[in-house]
C-alpha cells in the first residue's frame, strides 16, 4: 500500500518510474552553461508561430513529443496530462496539448507547478490510475515579460534581485515502464506568505516556502540533510538561496554543501546578465530533463530532493497591494 | 482495486464519499431561484473587502470553512486542498487557501475546474493518499467581468447568447467518512475545438466538449443514457444545451429528459436578465453544494452524471485571433 507519511508527505511503495523527458530551450538557455543538454535549443524563440503564446505552446507540445519519442510511446498510450504554465488561465497548456488529444488536468502553481506536475503523475500512476501519465510544464520569456512586467521594447532596468524567465518546456513520462530513476515519495506544499510585496524580488517570496517544505520533507520521512545527495530547489535565484540558507540556519539545519538551484545553474550570471537567476516553471523543468536526471540514471546521484518553487501573484494582485506568498512542492527521485 | 475503465474513465472499488459541501453566493444568485438552498447568500458582494479579488478568496474560504463545520471537521484533520478559479494566476484560490494552511492543489480548467477539483480529489481518497480531502471552487461576476470583458460601469450590451458570471463558490469535503454521496467514477476530458472564435459565445464553444465526454462515459461505463437519473452540465446555458442535444442526436443519444444545466437553473432568465444562463467555476459548484446534493441524499435521484464544462481561453488568446476549445471532465455521483 502507498502510505501517507507525517503530515503532508506520501511514499509511494511500489515507486512510478520517471521513464523519459523531454526538454526543449531557447536561445538564451542553449548559450548557457546548461545549453549541451537539451533535446532542443532554438535559434528561434517564435519557433516558427506569430505569437509568444503560441510559440510556449508550441514548445510544450514538442517537449511532450520527445518525451514520447524518448521512450518509444505513442500519444493514445498515455492516460493523463498534467499540465501548467505561467500565463492567464493557462492558455500555454491548452495550445499545447490540445493536439495531443489526450485528457488532460490543467494546473496552476506558478513556477512550483513542475513539482505539482510531476507529484500528480506519480500519484496517478501509483494508484493505477494510468500506466503511462505525461506531466508537462513551460515557461517563455517574451509572453511572461508580456503578462507580468513591461513590453519588451520599453527596455527597462531590472533590479540586481529580479530573475530572468527560462524560455523552456520541460515534459516528463511517469509511468510503470521500468527505467533508471524513480519517485519515491512526495511533499505537497502549504501556501507560506512572509508579508513581502516584491515582485521583482521572487527569490525572497518564495525562500520561507522552501524551507518549509524542506523541513517538511525531513521530518514526514525520517530524514536529515544528508540523505539527500542534492537538494534541488527550483528557482530561488542567488538572492532568494542565501535567504533559505538564513532560514534554515535557524532551525539548525545547513544544506549549503548539498544545494543546488536550478535559477542559478540555468544561467552564467556574469555573462548572461540574468541578475538573480533563472526562473519560470520551465527553469525547474528543462534543468530536471537535461541536467539533473541524467546524474540520477548514472548514479552518480543516488537520491535527490526536487523542490519547485512558486510565487503566486497576478500583475491584478500585486497591483492592489496584495503580498507575494510561496508555495513549493518536494518531489523525490532516487537512482534504481 | 481501483480499475481504469474505457480509455479515459477510472472506476473506484470503494468509493469515495462527498462527505459534506458548503456554498457561498452573491446577491443576484441569493435572488434567484435556488436562493433559499445557498448556506450563505450575501447582501454584500464585496463580502467585507475592498476588491473583487478579495472577495473571491474570501468566498472560497468561507464555503471551505462551512464545509469542514457541516461535517464537524478541523482544517488540520484535511490532508490536502485541490482548487481553482477563473483569475489569472488563481489568485481568488490562493488569497481564500492561504489562512487554511492546507497543503494546496491549485488547478485551472475553466468553469469545468469544479470537476476538474472533484474528480481528484476522489482520485486521491480512493488511493489511500489521505482520508478528508477538500475540493473548492469559485467565480465572481466583479472579477470575472473586470477580467474577462469591459470595466462594469462602461454598461456594455451583451448578446444573447452570453452568459452571467455567477458570484459563488463551492466547497465539498471528500473522504472516507461515510455519506450518503459517494463518487463512483470520474471520466477525465479531452481538449475539444470546433474552432469557434466567440468568446461572448460560451455555450456553443462547450457544448462538443460536454457531448465527448457525456459520450465517453457511457462508452467507459458501458451506460446508456436512462442509467442516469440527470445529467447534469456546467454552464452551457440556453444556447449550448440545444447544441448539445444536436451533436449528441447526430450519434443518436437523447438525453432531452434528463438532461439538466446548472447555468439554466441558477437564475430565473426571464426576471434576471442573464441571457443564455449563469456561468464561471462557482455556477456548478454552487448548484451541486446546495441543490444537487440534497436529491442525492434524499434519494430522489440515484445516480448522476455530473458534467462542468470549460472555455479555455484568456484575454490574450482571443485578442491573438485564437479560437475557444472547450473541456469537460464527468463526476458519476451515487445515492447510496
């Protein structure tokens, strides 16, 4: 039996398998450190469609595909979509899959949402719900800069605490199928709000969430720090890492040998000029698919925490006032 | 064992319970003539804050807090939160699940998210992932126009084929606690485009997706229409239910006497001026909390298919020139 774990954990016992993934980049993203590992990085952040939406969708669309391809599986063999994106109403998505033709559960958790994504799956496939589930999450540059700050051409100054949106879709296979890396358990997130109002400073917003999940995690699993060989958490950028580093201190709790965040490893900062780091639901996602899996299917890594994170506003909330809460999910991949 | 059925159904082997439900309404919806079933049907739309935004958090906690209190229970005895509304970001569910400190789904499927939310959360009852689950939902006429369409006071005349965005929200509290609902099944939705372009045209970009999915739940099931007592949609309203009996006659389904739409039952067409009917994630929720659910229980009824139905576009999207695709997830509740 799959058991629930402490207070908001679940361990799955007979663990989903993370068959394959897809990931799929821009330009900006292919110049970077991480820029070897994609199955794709465009020259064309259009590729080849007349809006941004279309082109996250697009982008979504194919990251599935070469998830499918990747492990030789065919669309209608594959039971649930679970999806998400930054965009209102998660217009990404539904361009994305619409094609697809297969049905689908849209989300929304902000750039947490590859972790929501990815514990959805495994819980469906654990359940034997689905055999074959693919969890799909995207982010662009040109349609977030759109929905959240200025028009592109307005070309203003950003903050040094301000992140840069990954142009990227990251796809993933959950399923039965045996492969290298397995989730073994879940932590899902509570909704943790400090009171600040930055949104240009997301890192800070969503540091508490992690460290809450964190600890969460840790303590619903029996763990310590060093059970995991990375903690992973999505895109808390250089500003949001040392706050976390600060939290976690003070619970007694020093992950700084063992932590990675994938806003900081997507980008080289001193080139790239992205400032705080990458982030977007994509960032997490693209540097799950190409960089991290890998190290867990060798076995170089033996397991990891994955934890997505997620500031969750809209440009209508954070006009009004409203403060900027967190929220992460905790996902673990171990190496079989 | 659970057993997937069909290509997109999941059967449960013990069913889990609607345990309890609570409602929340606005002003219009009080007057209508389901008025008299609302727990709460507020004078005040703003219900005590100072934006719409607000004020639909404030409803989906509220209709999450009567919920647990009709069926005696404490937030910390709920292991986990799926919800959703139609705001970018959803930010309505953020703002009402942040105070609950639950571990939070957030979903987006349009207004078919009330059964987007039910639908997993059944899923997770049923897999042993926690015992009391909460599924809630909610729209608001304030931020849904502000949102979707014109500035209220600019008193835009709307076609009759538009629909009024109901000022509500529903909340249901699933789990193992026995009830006299249970969820027996769920039949996840497909993207369906006919390629229609009209967003102030709802009914009739839903109405494909309502007719696949009502069609791939009995095909799953290995029903026939008269095996349900009512099927019941979302929000297709005057227009979309006599497109959705075409579509469903062509394959030679009748399902003119018991079908029922929750957007035609909420107002009263001729005195409230509502056009082709209520709509948003709140109008089924509301119904199925406050008038669906009583039938169930009395046993007036004894088993439904419950259907919300979504348009999946934004502001954005339809700006872009791009059609409105629809979804539809079912919900088979029983009389037990």
């Amino acid at each position: 039996m799959n058991a629930m774990k402490g207070t908001q954990s679940i361990a799955f016992s007979e663990s989903p398998y993370l068959v394959s993934a897809g990931s799929v980049a821009g330009k900006k993203e292919g110049e970077g450190p991480l820029g070897k590992y994609f199955d794709i990085a465009s020259e064309d952040d259009l590729f080849g469609e007349k809006t941004w939406e279309l082109a996250e969708g697009t982008m979504q669309k194919l990251a599935c595909k070469l998830a499918l391809k990747n492990a030789g599986v065919q669309p209608e063999e594959v039971r649930y979509l679970f999806g998400g994106d930054l965009l209102r109403q998660g217009i990404a998505t539904s361009m994305g899959a619409e094609e697809l033709q297969i049905p689908v559960f849209g989300l929304f958790g902000a750039c947490s949402t590859s972790g929501e994504a990815l514990a959805l799956a495994a819980m469906t496939v654990a359940a034997g719900y689905g055999d074959l589930v693919l969890a799909a999450t995207s982010s662009h540059f040109g349609s977030a800069e759109k929905e959240f700050r200025f028009p592109l051409g307005y070309a203003n100054q950003r903050p040094l605490s301000s992140t840069w949106t990954v142009t990227g879709s990251g796809a993933f296979l959950v399923g039965k199928k045996k492969s290298r890396v397995r989730i073994s358990g879940v932590t899902i997130g509570k909704i943790v709000d400090y009171g600040l109002k930055d949104s240009q400073n997301m890192g800070a917003c969503m540091a508490p969430a992690a460290c809450d999940t964190i600890l969460q995690n840790l303590m619903d699993f029996g763990r310590g720090e060093k059970d995991y060989d990375r903690i992973i958490t999505g895109d808390l950028g250089y500003v949001g890492q040392s706050i976390l580093f600060d939290l976690l201190r003070k619970k007694g709790l020093d992950i700084k040998e063992n932590h990675m965040d994938c806003g900081m490893t997507i980008f080289d900062q001193q080139t790239q000029h992205t400032n705080s780091g990458g982030s977007g639901c994509g960032c997490a996602a693209i540097t799950l698919a190409a960089y991290i899996m890998p190290q867990l299917i060798s076995g170089e890594w033996k397991r990891i925490l994955f934890v997505p994170t997620g500031a969750l506003m809209s440009t209508v909330s954070f006009n009004e006032g409203e403060s900027v809460p967190g929220i992460a999910h905790g996902i673990v991949l171990e190496h079989c």
